[in-house]
C-alpha cells in the first residue's frame, strides 16, 4: 500500500497584492512621499502574511536582497519600476508598469527601482511575516553577503 504524503501548498501572494491594489479606498492610510529615502507602511498583518504599501521617487530604489525566507509577490499600483535580478553573474532588468506584478520564492533575490521620472506606489505581500532581510554585493559576478538586518530592530 502506498504511503500517502501531503505537500503544503505555497501561498500565491499575487492575488493578495491585486486585491488590495484594487482598493486604494480601503487603505488605512494614503502612500506619503519622501525625497529623503523610500517610504513604507504595513497594511495588513495576518497569521502567514504580511502586505505593505510603499512609495518610490525617481531614483530610489533597494539594494541587492532577499525577504530573510520570505516568499512573496508585488505589484505596481501607478507608475513603474525595474525590477534587476541577478542571472549568469550579470543585473537583468525586467520592468513592470501599472497593473503588473511579479511573485517570488523564499530565497529570491533583486533589485528595484524607480528608473522612471514619475513617483510609483506598489503593494507587497510576504510570508510568512519578514522577520530579517539579507543586503548583497554582486562583484565579479558573484553575489556575497553585505549584511543581516531584522524586523523590530532594524525596521
């Protein structure tokens, strides 16, 4: 007789950023913008997810990194953005416009940002909750490790 196994399904947090992209109403605040650095708030918390709401200026983006083990997806709610990943050793862009979006796996890692000369709004969703981020390098078409930074100490 046959051993049953059962696989846990990931959550495909894609549908979960359109649905609240969809409703900008709903919101529990209005995306702020700062000339200063990214802005960030939290949406909604639940037992395996998180969803965010950030804003990007031109020319601000991320540093190389990864969601700490965090699966997750986004989508870009206005404006647009380049979303760099690192293939071959070399930065491959892929740019997302309003209405797309991209999920990804727990140890995914890119890059993004507002390449444009217009402000962008995305909404975000990881799971299970970020608990740290890992920053990298790419030199010589390796990726290395720049540094570790955790939720509730470091953001």
């Amino acid at each position: 007789m046959p051993v049953a196994t059962t696989v846990a399904r990931a959550t495909d947090f894609l549908p979960i950023v359109r649905a609240y992209a969809a409703e900008p109403d709903e919101w529990p605040f209005a995306p702020r913008f700062d000339p200063n650095r990214r802005w960030y708030g939290r949406l909604a918390v639940a037992e395996d997810h998180e969803v965010w709401l950030l804003t990007w200026l031109p020319g601000q983006g991320t540093d190389l990194h990864d969601h700490g083990g965090s699966a997750g997806a986004f989508t870009v709610v206005s404006g647009a953005l380049v979303e760099q990943t690192v293939r071959g050793g070399e930065l491959v862009n892929t740019a997302y416009g309003a209405g797309e979006g991209h999920r990804f796996g727990p140890h995914f890692v890119h890059r993004m940002v507002n390449a444009s000369d217009r402000p962008a709004v995305t909404v975000h969703a990881y799971g299970p909750v970020l608990a740290a981020m890992t920053r990298y390098r790419l030199h010589d078409g390796r990726l290395s490790v720049e540094s570790i930074t955790k939720a509730g100490a470091d953001w």
